[in-house]
C-alpha cells in the first residue's frame, strides 16, 4: 500500500492524495491553492499516470479540495468521481464560479494557464459525478456492496460535520483500513452537526490521515460557541448604536450559511435586533442549495430556510460594486481573506476612513491576505488592500470572532487517542501546525507511528 502527497508545498493548498492498494489507484481530493494563479495553483497532478485512476473521490466542495477537479478528470478520462449528493450539488456552482473568476483574471492579466477549464468541461464531466449516500460501503465503480461481501477495495463516507456534504472517507483494502478525514469539525457549529466519525472499536485503524490546520493554536480556556456569539452580537450592538454598520467578510460556503443561521438565532433570542444583512451572489446562491438539500442532508434545524427566513439582500450583478454603505447594517461578504476584486475587499474601502464602522472577522485569512494584513493591524496602520487601492490608516474598527469550521486540536488529539491509529499521517496544515501536533500526540500514542509526507514523495504504509 502506497499514500502519496501531491500538494505543491506543504501547507493548507491544493489538497490532493493518491492512494495505491490492491492494485487500485485512488486520487483523494482534486484542490487548487486559492493563493496561488493558474497553472501554479494546481496541484501535481503530472505524478500520476495519465488514465491510471480508478476513481476520485472528493470530501468536499471547497476550493482548496475540489478545484482542479476538471483538470484531473481531463488527464483520467475513465475514473468516477464519488462524493455526497450535497457536494456535488455546491461542487457545481463552486466550479463555475472559479471559471468566471478565471476569464475575468485572464482579461486583466496574463497569467499562464488559464482558464485552467471551461463551462462546458465542467458540464460534461457532471455524468461521471457519483453522488454516494454516508454509511454505506461502496465500491471503485460508487455502486454498493454489502459488509459480508468479499470486496477488495471498498469505502465508506462519514459525516465530517466542516460544511453540508463533508465527509471523512473509510477505505478497507487489502485487510487494512485507511481513514481519510478531509476537514472535519468535531463540534456543532450553527447548522452543521458535530462529524460522525468511526470509532474503531470493531476493527482497527491501520492508516488515518489527519487534517493539521489549527494544530498550533491551543483552545483558549472557557472558550463556547455561544459566548463567543453573544459577544459578536454585543460588538455589533455597540457599533450601531453609534450610527455605524458592520462588514464581515467571510467564504461564500459554509460560513456565510453559519453566519446567516446565527443571525438568525441571535436575532430570535433578542440579542441582536432586526436589521438588514446583504449577502454577494456566490453566497446567496450556496444558501439556496443549502435550503433546498435542508431536508436531505446531515445538518440541524433542517425547518429553517435561510434565504425565506432570514431573507438577506442579495448584491450582485453590474451595480454591486455601487453599494451604500448605511447605519445599522450587516455586509457578509466574500472573499473571507478579502482578496482583491472580490466584494469584501471592495465594500471594506469604504469602511476604512469610517471610525463608526467595524470590519469583523470570523473565519480563517491567511496572514499574508489583504483580510490577514487589515485583521492584524492596529488603529492608524497605513495599509493597501491590492494593488489599486492606494495605502490609507485603518480608522474603523477591526474586530476578530472563533467560529472555526476546523476541529479545534484538542478535540483532533482527542479522537486520535481514541482510535489508536498504527500509523497517522497528517496532512493540511503549515509546518509549524503540523509539528506542534505531532509533538502533541506523540507523547500520548508511542506505538503510532507519525508521518509528515514530503509533496511528491510516494511512501509505502
Ligand atoms: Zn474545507
């Protein structure tokens, strides 16, 4: 059995894994790094035989694991591609919002590569998208197999509780178990579950591979959910009070549902009052495919219908960038890192100047981010959002809120002293996440053995 790591570089980026076994080849995600332009951010895809796959299966629809999907599937013309209806759902949408954001960079810039595919391959590819029930065994093909069956490489999908439709993947091969946890989320957030994991109490775990993207961030004491809600609602309170409005810039997937969700609970409780909240296109979108799957999909308060319930203003088309910024206002807006030419990192130009105003963060940005740079500055910094906007002190507010989708690494060592895996790899993290939770989990399990794979380097398990 062989696991190789076809990330660029080690840390969060372009996710994907290749899993040899029993004569089988797997490719475990399809990521693009979001930091990265054309063909930079794929990942090494080149390692692998052209058609030498026998399946893809996909964990979830964010960018960093599926957004190379159609290139893979281009160079392995036979391979299906399984994941939960719900990811294909999102998967869609994500795929042909990133071909549009492609056309508009290839417009402005000359960067190599893109777009990297086209509508039409996305949609052409959609028949080869296997959309798998969680909890059952399936095989290379996607079609079902029952446990007594002597299958030789069968999976399993388990809830991983990060986003609708995530899942932590059970590869049985060979006499030996693989758990591939994609992200995951131990505990409740607003609408997703906490993940439903196997416990390995029936069978061991031979190999797990671990996400590491908070491993060197310890869990601050007392630390809730709800408090930390009720503490955002009180700070945008304050703000309002003083005649000023809110912008929280945050990913259209997965937070801006949380986000909106929360709201939602916040507003019915009475700690926040009734006002109005815009939301960009991408997000309003991914909302309605939350709606509509609500019923259909592993998740809490499945009664509430975000876009009739909440029913936030959606801001799109060719006026979007003309937004008025008024009192008394809530702007959820992608990108969360603030990337230059999305509508956060736009509408946050006319917060700046603005002391009444409050930028909020409530999500992960990279540090080297536009939405990284402005979350760790103090007022007065002199700061640029890109490369168009010319520097200016930072006089708004700038506020920051843990509604982490990630598993805190409390509860990751948690699980992985539980289950007991011979040996763990960990995967999605810098090195200094990574490292600091390898030295965590060593002292606790010194039988494991732990693994930090080097990109591009095949490693016989
Ligand atoms: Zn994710």
């Amino acid at each position: 059995m062989k696991f190789t790591n076809l990330t660029g570089v080690l840390d969060i980026g372009a996710n994907c894994y290749l899993l040899e076994a029993a004569g089988k080849r797997l490719m475990l995600d399809t990521g693009a790094h979001p930091k990265r332009e054309g063909t930079d951010s794929l990942p090494r895809l080149e390692l692998v035989a052209d058609g030498s796959l026998d399946a893809i299966v996909m964990s979830h629809a964010h960018q960093d694991h599926i957004g190379s999907l159609p290139a893979a599937m281009r160079r392995h013309p036979d391979a299906p591609v399984l994941m939960t209806e719900a990811t294909k759902h999102i998967g869609e949408t994500m795929l042909h919002n990133s071909v549009n954001v492609m056309l508009a960079e290839k417009n402005e810039r000359d960067v190599p590569g893109l777009p990297l595919f086209t509508h039409r391959e996305i949609d052409s590819g959609l028949r080869r998208w296997k959309p798998i029930p969680l909890n059952i065994r399936f095989d290379l093909a996607g079609d079902r197999v029952s446990p007594a069956e002597q299958c030789p490489f069968s999976m399993e999908f388990f809830d991983a509780g990060h986003i609708l439709g995530s899942v932590g993947t059970l590869i049985r091969a060979e006499g030996k178990t693989v758990f591939y946890a994609g992200d995951v989320q131990f505990e409740d957030q607003n609408i997703s579950r906490a993940a439903r994991f196997p416990e390995f109490d029936k069978e061991p775990c031979d190999v797990m591979i671990m996400e590491s993207t908070r491993g060197d961030t310890p869990k601050l004491p007392g630390f809730t959910r709800e408090a930390e809600m009720e503490r955002l609602a009180a700070d945008i309170r304050r703000v309002f009070e003083r005649g000023g409005c809110v912008l929280v810039p945050l990913f259209a997937l997965g937070k801006t549902q949380e986000f909106l969700a929360m709201y939602d609970a916040l507003r019915q409780r009475g700690s926040l009052p009734k006002c109005p909240i815009y939301i960009g296109g991408l997000g309003a979108k991914l909302t309605e495919t939350y709606d509509k799957l609500a019923h259909k999909s592993a998740r809490h308060l499945p009664d509430l219908d975000l876009m009739d319930d909440v029913a936030p203003f959606v801001i799109g088309g060719p006026n979007a960038y003309e937004i008025q910024v008024r009192p008394r206002r809530i702007f959820a807006l992608s990108s969360g890192m603030m990337m230059p030419k999305t509508l956060s990192n736009t509408v946050a130009r006319k917060f700046l100047s603005r002391p009444e105003n409050a930028i909020f963060f409530i999500g992960y940005a990279d540090p080297e981010s536009p939405g990284g740079i402005l979350r760790n500055s103090k007022t007065g910094d002199i700061i640029s959002l890109g490369p168009e906007h010319a520097p200016e002190p930072v006089l708004c507010e700038i506020g920051t809120y843990n509604f982490s989708a990630h598993a805190t690494r409390e509860s990751i060592v948690d699980y992985v002293v539980r289950t007991k895996p011979r040996k763990l790899v960990l995967v999605h993290g810098d090195p200094a996440a990574i490292g600091a939770l390898a030295g965590l989990i060593r002292p606790l399990l010194p039988e494991t053995e732990i693994i930090i794979p080097v990109p591009g380097v095949p490693i016989t398990l």
